[in-house]
C-alpha cells in the first residue's frame, strides 16, 4: 500500500466519542449478578478502576511527536470493551483489590491488545475497526505499523517499573501473539490437524492475552499464588470462545441499511477476504464426503479468490454467507465455543465461591451468548 501519510497538524476522521463504560456494561453482564453487598461492593472497585485505567491509557499514548499523539489515540478514541483489564480487576479483587501497580498492568495489557490491532489490520488489509476507517487506511502502513511499535514499547515501559517477573510474563505472552500470527499466516503442516492448528492459533493469539491479564491480577493485588493456574486456564479457554463466536458474528446478516454489521463491516468480511475460520475448516472437512457441502464450499472459494477490479455479484455473495450461516457447521462452531466456555468455568473451581468466582462464570456465558 502506498503511504498516505498526512500532514504532522492533520487529524485521523473522528471515531467514537470517548466513553467509559461501568463493568456490567462491558462484559454485559446483568444487574441482577450484583445481588449482595459484597458484588456491589465489588463492582464499584472495578467501575472506579476503569475510570483510573482510562485516564492512564489516554495519558500513556502521548509521545513527542503530534502524529504519533493523533495515531496512537485513533483506536482508543474509537471504544472497546477493556475486557481484559477489567479482568485483571476482577482477579485483583482475590487479593487486595484494584491496587495502582493493578491498573499499571491492566494499561500495559490493553496498550499491547490494541498495538496488536494496529498490526493485525495491516496484515489482513481490514477497512474497518470499531467503526471507523482502520488506521492503515487513514495513514497508511508503515505508519500504521510504527505507531504498533511505539504502543507496544510504551507498554513494556509500563511493565518495566512492575518489575521483572511482569516484563518475564509479557514477553512470554508477546512470544505468543507473534507465533500464533506466524502459524495464522502459514497454514498447518500437512501432517498437522486443521482444525488443532486453528484453535491454537486462537489461544496464541487471544487466549494468551486475556489469561495474562487475569493472572497480573492476582500477582498485582498480592493474591494467593495458588490462584493463578484457575484464572490462567479460565484466560486461555474464555479466549478461545471469545473467538470462536467472532467467527459466527462475521456472518451475521446486515442490519437495518442493509450493508453493514453494528461494527461497521458488511457480513462475511472473513468469507469475503479468504480467512480461514472454524465453520468453513468443518465445512472442508464435510465436503470430503458429501457433495452438497462440497458444493457450498467450492462457491465460497470462489467468493474468496475474486480480485480487486473483479465484477462481483454481491446478492450471489450475500447468498452465499447466508447459506453458511445456517449450514450445520456454524452451530457446529457455537457447539464448541460453549465447550471452551465450559471448561474455563471448570478451571474456576479452585477459587473461592463468592463474587469473583460468580462474575467470572457468569462473564463466560456472556461470551458465548453474544450477539455483537
């Protein structure tokens, strides 16, 4: 892509107006999960870590330069959920609580997602994150990549003051995030399992980020350390099924203007951009002996190799999404999202019962059971 890198006063398109949300709001979990006064208690700690993880993350992507200042905050200006701090405060709560070295290590974790999100684009070619043109689009690669750089620098700053065992922990995370990239981008191995290879990539790619954070909860709130494997493996399975439901939401038909999804994507942008995903890996497999599924997945192919300048046929398209969509493998593909996310439940079963253990559990149905 040619750069299209703007002037140093120029800004990027307005994104989202920045938000805070409380922590029922973020993890759509239900008013009615904050039934005692211990959950509300609990609950207003981590509503005020937002608003104090906010303000650091909005503090931390100002560098010495006015366009990195305008591309760093591109993304954060555009929203998220901050799952995964809002996850390191919820595990803080089984030591001393939202502590200030906690929302330092919630900030690093979430400046490292959304560096990743800057370089993913980039390699998928994505015209849209959260709602708005991706930062790519805006200024073009190189810039887009450096300014992934830089967050992912500031991160590791953050992570230095904690000390060594978080620079240790966000290394060996940072290791798994490029891996899981690498093996993403080069297929599985002809001896390797397709759909093995698939759902390590995605406990590479998400589940290590997100146990990660659960785990600098407990370290960071002087939690007892035999709480770390529960949330460790409750990360890296919720994970797995947070993106195994991205992969059924891609499909999702277009809302009411008819082109586009909540996020601003048409449906099928993986379909239409050849990314693998878990209902066409179980659709290959069933087309090996059935000719119908052999059929689906011959016109999704073809929808997948049309080149740029290509005539498409976008009611063609939009049939064949659709078709996929309810085809048995993509509740095949919800069938096994609930699957991980009864396993990171089970993995909770050494904490203590009460509020977290509860939040946590409830947090995993939430993922599966979404529908944005």
């Amino acid at each position: 892509m040619t750069p299209k890198t703007p002037a140093a006063g120029t800004r990027a398109p307005a994104g989202k107006a920045r938000r805070t949300q409380s922590l029922s709001s973020s993890l759509n979990l239900h008013d009615r999960l904050f039934s005692t006064s211990r959950d509300r208690e609990v609950a207003r700690a981590v509503d005020d870590g937002i608003e104090r993880l906010e303000a650091r993350l909005f503090a931390e992507v100002k560098f010495s330069d006015e366009l990195a200042d305008v591309a760093a905050r591109y993304l954060l200006e555009a929203g998220g959920k901050r799952v995964r701090p809002i996850l390191a405060m919820l595990t803080a709560q089984l030591g001393d609580g939202v502590t200030d070295q906690v929302i330092m290590a919630g900030a690093s974790i979430e400046l490292t997602h959304l560096a990743s999100l800057y370089h993913d684009d980039v390699m998928d070619s994505a015209p849209v994150r959260r709602g708005v043109p991706t930062a790519q689009n805006v200024w073009g690669n190189s810039i887009a990549i450096l300014v992934g750089d830089l967050l992912f620098a500031r991160a590791s700053k953050l992570l230095s003051i904690l000390g060594e065992r978080a620079i240790q922990l966000q290394a060996d995370t940072f290791e798994r995030l490029c891996l899981g990239q690498l093996h993403e981008t080069i297929g599985p191995k002809d001896n390797e399992n397709p759909i093995e290879h698939y759902l390590q990539v995605l406990s590479d790619k998400t589940g290590s980020l997100i146990s990660a954070s659960a785990q600098m909860g407990v370290i960071f709130s002087n939690a007892p350390v035999e709480y770390e494997q529960p949330v460790i493996e409750f990360g890296e399975k919720i994970g797995v099924a947070f993106q195994l439901i991205d992969d059924v939401l891609d499909m999702s038909p277009p809302v009411e203007d008819g082109t586009a999804q909540p996020t601003g994507k048409k449906a099928g942008t993986d379909v239409r951009a050849g990314v693998v995903t878990l209902p066409v890996l179980y659709l290959r497999k069933r087309a090996k002996r059935n000719p119908e599924a052999a059929a689906l997945l011959k016109r999704i192919d073809a929808v997948a190799t049309a080149k740029p300048g290509d005539t498409v046929d976008e009611a063609a398209v939009d049939a064949v999404i659709a078709e996929l969509r309810a085809h048995p493998v993509t509740k095949a593909t919800i069938d096994e999202a609930h699957r991980w996310a009864r396993g990171a439940v089970e993995a909770l079963a050494p904490l203590p019962d009460g509020t977290v253990k509860k939040t946590l559990s409830r947090f995993a149905d939430t993922v599966v059971d979404r529908t944005n």
